[in-house]
C-alpha cells in the first residue's frame, strides 16, 4: 500500500494543476456626435398678389407659408438668406421687386416670425415656417403671369 500512495498523492497534484482561472477586461467605446443639422422641404409656400396689385407675398390672402422639417443635435445657427435666389418674372414685368423673406420656428425650438439668425443651442426637431414677400412702389405693380423666387433656409455649426 505504500507504493499506492506516493501515486495517488501524484494523481491529486495533476488535477490540481489543471484548474483554469477566469479572466474579465472592459472594453471601452467612445463616440463624439457633431453639431449637425438636417433641413428637408416639408412644402413650398405659395404667392398671391394684394388688392392694390403691389404685394406678391404668401401672408396675402389667399397664400401660404412654405415649410422646412428642422432635426438637429444642437448648437448650430438657423437663419434665412436675405436675399432671394431663382427668381423668374413674366417679360411684361420690367420693375423693381423688393424681396423680403422671413421664418418662424416652432417644436423644440421656438421663435417668433423675423428675418434674424437664431442660435439653437439644444437638439430636437421643429417646424421652420417660411414666408416671402414682393413689393412695388410708387406706381408700379404685378403684371399677369408666374413669379417664382427661392429662399435660403441655412443652419450651420
């Protein structure tokens, strides 16, 4: 029995000496989110011309503001360009048209009608409204026929 021991004694440091350890490590993710702004065209606004045939604008009766769907992360800048672009005129309107756009903001963000830049500091989405008015003076008015103008809506970081 003697000669056994020493063996089974042997087999015991073998097991023993198998015996595994559990190991665990963290593994970090980071991400950075930059101030971004998404603009998409909800509709086109449209003009109609006043009574006295000196205002083509979408606050006339009978006109509608056009729309941009606003969805950003914050700290960007929204405003509208002051100057119109793509603007086309029937040939017999040969005068002077003063452009005027403004925009109201309301959702995550809220803003009163103005022509001003507005700093959004948080993130969401709103609603931006979007107007536009022509004017003649003195004794010049619309003409008969299609007007079409384009305004800017930006946001930028």
């Amino acid at each position: 029995m003697k000669g056994i021991l020493p063996g089974l004694a042997f087999l015991g440091l073998a097991a023993s000496s198998s015996v595994t350890f559990a190991a665990t490590q963290g593994v970090i993710f980071n991400g950075t989110v930059a101030s971004v702004c998404v603009l998409t065209v909800g509709s086109n606004g449209t003009m109609t011309v006043s009574p006295n045939l000196q205002s083509l604008s979408s606050h006339n009766s009978g006109g509608t503001a056009g729309t941009a769907n606003l969805a950003t992360t914050g700290g960007v800048t929204l405003s509208v360009d002051s100057a119109v672009t793509g603007v086309t005129t029937p040939a017999a309107d040969s005068g002077t048209i003063a452009w005027t756009p403004t925009y109201a903001i309301s959702g995550a963000h809220n803003f009163p009608e103005g022509g001003a830049s507005h700093a959004l500091t948080g993130p969401g989405t709103s609603v931006v409204t979007v107007n536009l008015a022509g004017a003649k003076t003195g004794s010049d008015t619309f003409v008969a026929g299609n007007y079409q103008a384009t305004v800017t809506v930006r946001c930028e970081p």
